[in-house]
C-alpha cells in the first residue's frame, strides 16, 4: 500500500513515515496542495492522509476539479463537527483528529482502501449485470413481473413523471433505474436521494444546492441534486417521508421548473426527469393530511408497483441463481447451486423483507454452509432461515417474566432492522413506531443504532 501524507509539519510527516514504514507500507510526503497535486498528478497512491490546514489553502481544495482518485482520510488538530460534516460531504472516507496514535492510522487506512476497493467491486458487478439493459435487469419471468416489464416498456421512452409503489425491499429502485436506461435520457446521469434518509434541515440543501455562507460549514458553493441531474433523471426515494415545508418547495419546482439554491437569488433552470418512490399508501396520506394532495398528482402521473416477492414465489429459483453468481464473486467463494429441496424451502417463506430479505439469506448460507459441500440442501438453508414468528417463545425458568420479554422484544426488533437492512426510518414505520422513540428503543435493548 502506498500513502501520500500532506502535511505542513515536518516532524509529523516523519513520525508517520516511521510507524507507516514499520508495517510495510510505502510513503509520499507532501508539504502542501501544490506539491500535493504534482504528487497526484504521476499516480500510483492508494490512499491520501490529508491535513485540514496548510499553507496555501483548505485541504479539502484537493477535491476540486480534477480531484482524487485515491481515498482520503482528512485529519485535524483544530476540527469542529463542521470540519467533519465538510470533509464526509466532499468525498473523505474518513476523519482523523490529531494527536493520534499511529495503530489508529493504520486501520483507518486499511479501512478506507478496503471500502474503496469493495466500492469498485461493486460499481464493476452491477455494470456486469446489466445494470444498463434497463428493465431486462429485473429477474423474473412471473406474470407480475412481465407485466411490470411491459408497462415500464411503455412508460420509459416518455417524460412523464412515474409513482412507484411497494414494499421495502422489492426492487423500486431497480425499476427506477429500469426507466431511466431504457428512455431518450440513457446517456445523461441517474441521481438518487432517499428523502427518510436526510435530517429535515438538509434537505433543501441536498435538493437545491447551496451558496458560500448559507449556513455554517457552507464554505463553497455546493450543486444540488436537481442541477447534478441535469439533462436525466432524478430518483426521490421514499418521498412519503418528505417533511411537509419542503413538499410545499418541490412542488413549486414541478410547476415552474425553477429553483434557488439555499442562501442564493437567483432562480435556476434544469431538464430534469423527476421518478419518486414510496412504500407507503399516499392517497391515505394526502387523506390524514400527511402529504399535499397537489404534490401527489403531480408525481403520480404514472403509477407503477412492484410486485412482493410472496406474489411472484415461482421466481425465486431465477432470483437465487442470479444472486449466487453475483455474492459468491463479491466474497470470494465458489458459486454453490441450490438443489431444488432447498429452493423448494426458500419458495415456501413469505420473506416480508421481499428481494432485499433474500439477497441477505443467500449471501449469509453461501458463507457459513459447511466447505465440504457440493451444493446447498434444505438443512442448510433451514438452519439459516429466520425464526418462525408461529412457533412462539420457549419458557426459561430460570429468568423473570420482563427479562424474557425483554429477550423476545430484542430479537424481533434485531429481525425488523435485518429486514430493511439497518434502515432505520423504515424499520420503525414497519414496526408502526415514531422514529424518535425507535431510537430510544434501540438504545434500550442494546441495538446498534445506525441511524
């Protein structure tokens, strides 16, 4: 591995050099972005370990056009959160504040290449999958699904705004992508933003871009999503989550096609193609008053919605080749085919974390079935399978009532979060919990709270 360290202390790039080169690990110096860039220029780095302050100018500068090509952990004797929420937003892998002990840099390397390398990995097998043929990228032959192909058939070549409906995990994005690869803005940028997923205070930020000085930590100009996706389509993920100022905002921006950005003036102009995305009933919403009724046919042009797993159970087999190829590469495994009891055993579950549920089940047999084994049986994949929600609690008498309770409690929340892949927001409207509280819950029962 090589590093390229900038900064301006000396004596700090010369301590690290030290500890980087007792693990083997090969070193460029830098003592500021000038040097910086030349360095860059001619290549070969694997990571970049980058001071916040030097001398001529901010470190995150290095992101500006023509940017990094290699990872960058950002590091800072005199950060604040700012510093931190900057440097994340800008493309750093992670932060660093100085002092830190040189154990602490290394595995925060390590990490940041090995994450860069599973991001390629990724990015090289999704294009190999055809990520491009549009909607033949949807597994199945079911009748729910070849009728869902014909209509994003019909639907992808116009400009029309398209609803997708469903539930978690059944492949809204993937039908999203569908549309935008098989329509006339293919060769323009496919941008997504999952709205549940952005603090309500951001949003407008992440949608509209920002101006220098908007708000703290605004130290540059910012482009937002609406002007990224210029000239292609713009995903909003779960826009049933959207807080309602900013429904007010993108409906404003569907009407007349123009926006500002936060702490700006001037009103800009975009050919954007707008999809959005939602797992939950919007007309009951606009109904509760939850979202604008206004807003909601104009996203609803065209609805469409995928269908759930249960409802298309003869595709499994087709679903589970596919996704053995593909994680048997992604963790360096030999590709183990599914003998048609354990197919049989798979087709038979109701999997209400739909495809998503799936891919997590594969993926944990194909790694922990036992070596030895030619293919994968039933057992294997019933020793894998979720807890039966039917067979009900076993007695211990040996613990109270409320810590038994407790235990049940835990382990359906931790099956809910595995469900919806740790997504929080939608493990808590699954569980029909206001988010607030489900933070509250997790930190309770000692659940990893990933936001």
């Amino acid at each position: 591995m090589r590093v390229l360290i900038v900064d301006d202390e000396r004596a700090i790039r010369s301590a690290l050099r030290t500890a980087l080169g007792m693990e083997g690990i090969e070193v460029e110096e830098a003592g500021n972005l000038d040097e910086a860039r030349r360095r860059l220029s001619e290549g070969g780095q694997d990571v970049v370990l980058l001071d916040l302050r030097l001398p001529d100018g901010d470190g995150l500068s290095l992101f500006d056009p023509p940017g990094v090509d290699a990872p960058v952990v950002v590091m800072s004797g005199h950060g604040t959160m700012d510093d931190v929420v900057r440097a994340l937003r800008r493309g750093a892998r992670d932060y660093l504040e100085k002092p830190v002990g040189p154990d602490r840099v290394v595995v925060t390397l390590r990490n940041a290449v090995e994450l860069s390398r599973l991001h390629r990995e990724n990015e090289a097998l999704q294009e190999a999958l055809g990520r491009a043929e549009g909607s033949r990228a949807i597994i199945g032959r079911s009748p729910a699904i070849e009728s869902l192909r014909r209509q994003m058939e019909r639907v992808a070549a116009s400009e029309g705004r398209v609803l997708i409906t469903g539930e978690n995990g059944s492949g809204k994005e993937l039908v999203a992508r569908g549309l935008h690869d098989g329509s006339p803005r293919a060769s323009g940028p496919f941008v997504s933003l999952n709205c549940g997923a952005v603090p309500s205070e951001l949003i407008e930020a992440e949608l509209f871009g920002h101006e220098r000085g908007a708000f703290t930590g605004a130290d540059r100009r910012r482009e937002g999503r609406f002007e990224q996706a210029h000239e292609g389509t713009l995903f909003l993920d779960e826009v049933g989550d959207m807080p309602a100022s900013m429904q007010v905002k993108l409906l404003r921006v569907l009407q007349t096609g123009q926006f500002e950005r936060v702490g700006g003036r001037d009103a800009l102009r975009v050919d954007v193609r707008v999809l959005a995305a939602t797992n939950k009933d919007l007309e009951a919403e606009v109904q509760a008053g939850r979202f604008r009724e206004d807003l909601y046919y104009r996203l609803a042009v065209v609805p469409l919605e995928v269908p759930p797993l249960r409802a298309r159970r003869e595709d499994v087999p087709l679903l589970v080749e596919h996704l053995v190829e593909e994680l048997a590469a992604r963790n360096h495994l030999e590709p183990k085919p599914f003998d048609e009891e354990a197919l049989a055993v798979l087709s038979r579950h109701d999997f209400p974390g739909n495809v998503r549920e799936l891919r997590n089940l594969v993926e944990r047999i194909l790694i922990l079935a036992p070596p030895e084994a030619a293919c994968i049986e039933a057992e294997h994949v019933e020793a894998m399978m979720p807890r039966r929600r039917g067979s009900g609690p076993v007695w211990d008498a040996q613990q109270s009532l409320s810590a038994q309770l407790l235990e049940i409690e835990r382990a359906l929340v931790r099956e809910a979060l595995a469900a919806h892949e740790g997504h929080v927001p939608s493990t808590a409207r699954a569980l029909g919990i206001e988010r607030s509280n489900f933070h509250k819950k997790l930190k309770a029962l000692g659940l990893k709270d990933q936001g």
